[in-house]
C-alpha cells in the first residue's frame, strides 16, 4: 500500500503548493534513486528515448546509471523564488477585446 505525502492537490494555497515543489526538488536533488523512486507508484511507466522503464525498482536502476553518468545533473536551481504549480496560480489575465470596450 502506498504511503500519502501531504500536501495532495487541490492546493488551497500557493503556500501548499510551493511547498510541494520544494519538497520534490528536494527528494531528486538528494540524488538517492530509492528516495526518488519511492514518490511514484509502484506501476509507474516511464519512457526515456528507446528505454521503457516500469515500477520502482528499474526506476531507480535508471536514475542510478544516469546521474552516475551526469555527476553534475541538478535539477532544480533554487534562486529564492519556488516555481508554483499550475493548480495554485490566479488565472490568467487577458487583454481587453474591442468589444469589451464599446467598439
């Protein structure tokens, strides 16, 4: 059985959701493949270029072979500003029409 790991979508705040990025840039920028593996399920499918992977476990063979083949591999550049997930950005906002105008 697979273990929760709050905060779980719908994010009520921004704040829920920023923390959610932070908390999965940190978990693959520890650079543990288990750890890593651990935040999909257990029948996960990836696909990387002519390599079909499935499950945790060839998951975490991947990211072992890749990162020790990138020793430099980051994927997250914390700058102070956490990237927010689409689910707790405002909507967008559009420019007005002709018509919303009166023309």
């Amino acid at each position: 059985m697979d273990v929760e790991r709050p905060p779980l979508p719908p994010f009520t705040s921004a704040e829920d959701a920023a923390r959610k990025v932070r908390l999965a840039e940190d978990g693959w920028n520890s650079r543990d493949p288990v750890r890593v593996a651990l935040a999909y399920t257990a029948d996960s499918r990836w696909r990387n270029r002519a390599e079909f992977i499935h499950g945790r476990a060839e998951i975490a063979a991947f990211l072992t072979r890749k990162w020790n083949r990138e020793l430099d591999y980051r994927p997250a550049d914390r700058r102070g500003r956490p990237q927010i997930p689409l689910a707790a950005r405002p909507p967008p906002r559009r420019a007005p029409r002709p018509s919303d105008l009166g023309f």
